[in-house]
C-alpha cells in the first residue's frame, strides 16, 4: 500500500519535494512509475547573452539546492552544479536559445521554447544517462552558431533503485514541474506551472542551478571574445557600465536589438549605433 507524503522537517537544507511526492502518490498507473522533471530558466532580463532552459530529474537529495538567484557566491552555484550532475541517477538537459532567436520570437516564446527543448533532451536520455547526440555537439559553448540547441548529461546509479528512481525495469512516464505561470505549447509530457516553484520545490531548484551555472560559463566565453563590454562582471545585464561601453563601441552579435534601450537606436550591419 502506498504511504501518504510525509510531513517535512521544519529545518531542511535543500527544498522539498512536496509537489512531486503528491504527484506521485496520486499516480494510479501500476505498470509505470511517475519521473517528474523539474524545469526554470536563467536569463531572461539581460540585454545581452543566450536565455537558458533547463529540465532535470534528480533522484538524490544534495544539500544547497535552494533557488539559485538565492545563492549569492558564483564559486557556490558552481560547486553545487558540479555536485548536481555528478549524482546518482540525475538526466538533465540544458537549452541555450540565442540572442537571434529571442529577437526573432520576443523573450518569452524564446523561454517557453527552451523549455520545451530542454524536457525533450531529457526525456530522450536512456535510464544509464546515454542520449544519441555526438559529443562535439553535446557541449554549451560561445563558439556555436545555431540560434537555439540542446545539451545533455546524465550518470548511472550505483545504488539499488526505487520506486521513485528513474532507473530500474519499468517502463516511466512524466511530469514536468515548471518555474512560473505559463506553460510551453507542444509540451511532450503533462505539466504544470508553479508561481516562485525554483523557491519551492527541489527538482525546480536543481533546474534553476544547472541553467544558472551554463549562462554563466557562457557569458565568461562571451567575455574572452568581447572583453570591451565586461560581460563575466554583469553576465549582460543592462548596467550603466554595460550601458557606456555599448554607447562607445556598438553592439556585439550577442547583443538582443529588441531590448531597450537597443531598440530605440539605430544600429548598422556592424553593431555601430549610428542614431
């Protein structure tokens, strides 16, 4: 017989599985068990960069998985990513959608798209952490030119499997936990939306870092090849820093046309502003 969702200790150091606990006592499908896949987003605000959407499955429990706009120090978001993808059984998948895409479909489709990118990637990974990608296509790097692309990772447990692992002789089927109120269209699996849920449930949590932590190591690369705007220091917020050195040297490729205060100048070919 199933047992109903524990109550949660009053001091916890990682975010509870509330929702996903109660999604998966109200399963009633015998032959399958419920994999649900935590999903947010990193960098929908800055005037400059990719905007990155990640999907994850985490079975294991790792302490400092809070919300990752939480986690203040970028040496502890880093140190918590690699925890987080070095652990049993996780399957993740992280999509960088460009600033050519955001200006093509506007921020938020480019965000709904990376996140129905990202569950996808997921959901194609086998229980043993393997996807069909090639490996030189299964790297986030400022060297890529496609307007949008997915990466993968995973790792095979070591420990026995349970009835929530995502690896063991059952078939799965999923869920989708996704930060916010708004849902992607063509989702693959069933989904629902949860207003602040990178703050309230872990799965949605350990998305948040793994999309933190790839726009972050993506902006440092932007940075080697565009040092005049300090991109590793702002990560492509619109800072008046940032703001002085587009006014002197233009914008760079990266740089998203539609965003104020781009949109209102004139910029050429080459990323002058020249009105």
């Amino acid at each position: 017989n199933k047992k109903p969702p524990q109550a949660l200790s009053s001091v916890v150091d990682y975010l509870p599985r509330t929702r996903e606990r109660q999604l998966q006592y109200a399963h009633d499908d015998p032959s399958t068990n419920l994999v649900v896949i935590g999903v947010d987003e990193a960098g929908r605000g800055p005037l400059a960069g990719p905007v990155v959407a990640a999907a994850a499955i985490v079975p294991t429990n790792i302490a400092g998985i809070i919300d990752s706009k939480k986690i203040t120090k970028e040496e502890e978001r880093e140190r918590l990513y690699e925890e987080l993808v070095a652990s049993p059984g996780i399957r993740y998948a992280v999509a960088i959608v460009n600033a050519q895409r955001i200006d093509e479909i506007n921020i938020l489709q480019a965000t709904l798209e990376g996140m129905r990118m990202a569950v996808e990637g997921v959901m194609n990974i086998d229980g043993g952490g393997r996807s069909e990608k090639l490996k030189e296509d299964n790297v986030a790097s400022a060297e890529r030119k496609e307007l949008s692309y997915v990466i993968t990772g995973g790792v095979n447990t070591t420990t026995t499997p349970s009835k929530s692992s995502t690896n063991n002789n059952s078939s799965s089927s999923y869920q989708a936990l996704i930060d916010g109120n708004k849902i992607p269209l063509s989702m693959p699996c069933p989904s629902e939306s949860l207003t602040k849920g990178d703050g309230r449930e872990y799965s949605i949590g350990a998305a948040s870092i793994l999309a933190k932590v790839t726009r972050d190591r993506l902006m440092h690369e932007y940075d080697v090849k565009y040092p005049e705007y300090n991109l590793s220091r702002h990560k492509g917020y619109g800072t008046a820093a940032h703001m002085s050195a587009v006014r002197e040297f233009g914008a760079s490729p990266i740089h998203r046309r539609t965003f104020a205060p781009l949109k209102h100048m004139e910029i050429d070919e080459d990323g002058k502003i020249v009105g």
